[in-house]
C-alpha cells in the first residue's frame, strides 16, 4: 500500500456489538482492523465461506466458553466495512449459524450501497 491505512466503516450495530466484549477480545479484533487498513491480514483472520473469495473475511477470536467473531469486508479498495461482531457459543460444529449468514449477506449489500454513493 502507499504507507496510508484505510478508513474503516461500521455498518449496523456492529461497533455499539463489539463494545460489549470483553477488553482482550476488543484489542485481538482491532489489532486484526488494523492490519487490514495497512493492507495485510492478521494470523487469526480466515475467509468467510460462501461469499465467493477471500472479499469477506473472519476474525475469530476464543475467549472462556465461547468464541468471538467480528466480519468484514475488503471489497472495496478505499475503506474496511466491518459487517458483523457476535459472540458464537455454540460447542458443536464450527459452521456460522444461518441467521449471523443472512445478516452479514444484508449488511455487504448495506456497504455496497453505501460505497457506491461515497462515489458520487
């Protein structure tokens, strides 16, 4: 990159989510952001299946009982849209739920819109 870090957009609930982690967690997460506004991605971060690529990727993050996810988007070569933060409980299976799915499909097209007229 040309030495300057992207913005980073939060689309929805998605900041007010993440405020509610625990302090760890919150500093793993931003420590991930960052190294996606500089352009590189963080050791934690994997593809987020079935969005086709590697446009939307995962922060996961294990703490106590549970795991801890945020969702973003490098689709966009002028900011970081964070879609989704959520804390997934659930022992069995590593599958995202189906509803976390659906809201992160309608908070991409939510960053695409807003993308779009930032162009105009």
């Amino acid at each position: 990159m040309n030495g300057e870090s992207k913005p980073v957009r939060w689309v929805g609930s998605s900041r007010r989510d993440l405020k509610t982690f625990p302090r760890a967690v919150q500093r793993h997460i931003g420590q991930a952001l960052y190294a996606a506004q500089c352009g590189e991605e963080y050791p934690s971060v994997k593809a987020l299946k079935g969005f086709g690529g590697r446009s939307v990727l995962e922060i996961v993050t294990p703490h106590g009982t549970g795991t801890y996810r945020a969702v973003y988007t490098v689709r966009f070569r002028d900011a970081i849209y964070v879609l989704h933060a959520f804390q997934k409980k659930s022992t069995t299976g590593r599958a995202t739920p189906g509803k976390e799915i659906a809201l992160i499909a309608e908070r991409l097209a939510a960053a695409e819109r807003d993308h779009r007229e930032r162009q105009n």
